[in-house]
C-alpha cells in the first residue's frame, strides 16, 4: 500500500501539461507499506539505491551516500539486539 501526501500543493493542467501553480513551498511525504521486495544496488558512482515495491507494483527508490546506508545498517544491527521484531 503507498500513501502519498501533498502539502500545499496545486498545479494547473492545460491542454495535457501540468504547471506548478503557486509558490514553490510544496512538500511530500511518501510511505510504502506490506513490501514484497527490495534490493540495493550501485547508482552512479557515489550513492547506493534502495528500491522497494509491494504487490501492487508500487515503487519507492531512495539515493543514499555510503555512509547513509552504514548508519542504516548500524541501527538495523542494534534492532537485531533489542528488538522483539527480530525474535
């Protein structure tokens, strides 16, 4: 399941093309939930993308420089040593 929240947003579509309407102050937020799969791979030469997709076939990618991805993993490592998740 994705759920996508827009703030402040407003666009204005004419004859096929969307324009942003309004100042430039938009935001999202973006949340996938039930994941089905999910892979790391190299993206360009100095991040690592995420790629997540549920049954649906929703997709969320995320760019992280290495060292994101090192504190993921470290916090991933500490919820294996606290967390019932993990049992």
């Amino acid at each position: 399941m994705l759920t996508l929240n827009l703030d402040e947003f407003m666009v204005e579509l004419k004859e096929g093309s969307i324009k942003n309407v309004g100042p430039t102050n938009k935001s999202a937020t973006v949340k996938l939930f039930e994941v089905e799969e999910a892979e790391a791979r190299a993206f360009g030469d100095k991040r690592v993308k995420l790629v997540f997709e549920d049954a649906d076939g929703n997709e969320v990618q995320v760019s992280l420089f290495p060292e994101d991805v090192r504190k993921i993993a470290s916090d991933i490592d500490a919820l294996e040593d606290d967390s019932p998740v993990f049992e």
